[in-house]
C-alpha cells in the first residue's frame, strides 16, 4: 500500500501518514481504499479496508475512529474511549494511540 508521509522535524515517536485511494477493496463510486463508514459504502469492505491500514502500518491498536463533523469539538484519544465518538479531531499525549483525520478534499 502506498502513503504519503510527511517530511518534517517532528519527534522520532510522532508519525503520520495520509492515505491514497489506491490500494483497497470497496467498489463503484468508493472504490478502491475507503476508510469512511459514514458515507454509504458497504460497512464490511471499509472494515477490510481499514484492518489493511492497521496490518501495513504495523499498529499495535486500531486507530480511533471519529463520527467526523465540521465543528469545534475535540475528543481526547485514549483507552477509555467508546466507540466512534462524534467530534472533529482528537489528540493524545499517549503512546502508541493513533488519532485519524479524515478528509476528501480539504486539508487537515
């Protein structure tokens, strides 16, 4: 799978990368690497999909996934989290808690 990581001074235990299209399983107008649950694709391949991510990233957790609307709402990522929380973004100062920002055709 292909990602774009960024080039930047950051400390060696931050990461990010931001996906592409390329490389997944959904069909038709979501094809091919839809990680989003919340547009109608079928819940099943965004589930593939998203075990995919989490296989080629090597992550240790499943990333925490947000009911994501445009507002001023952010969650704290943590263990105690339930599942998808509705919120714009979240942020941890845990290790090995990855946050997603999901986006189409903005910038996080």
């Amino acid at each position: 799978m292909n990602f774009i990581r960024p080039n930047w001074s950051a400390p060696t235990n931050v990461k990010a990368v931001s996906t592409i299209r390329k490389g997944g399983i959904s069909r038709g107008v979501f094809s091919d690497f839809n990680l989003g649950l919340h547009v109608g694709d079928e819940a099943e391949l965004v589930k593939q999909n998203r075990q995919s991510l989490e296989c080629d990233l090597g992550l240790n957790h499943s990333p925490l996934w947000l009911n994501q609307v445009h507002s001023t709402t952010l969650v704290t990522a943590d263990d105690s989290l339930g599942d998808l929380p509705t919120a714009d973004g979240s942020f941890t100062n845990k290790p090995n808690i990855v946050c997603v920002v999901m986006t189409a055709d903005c910038l996080p």
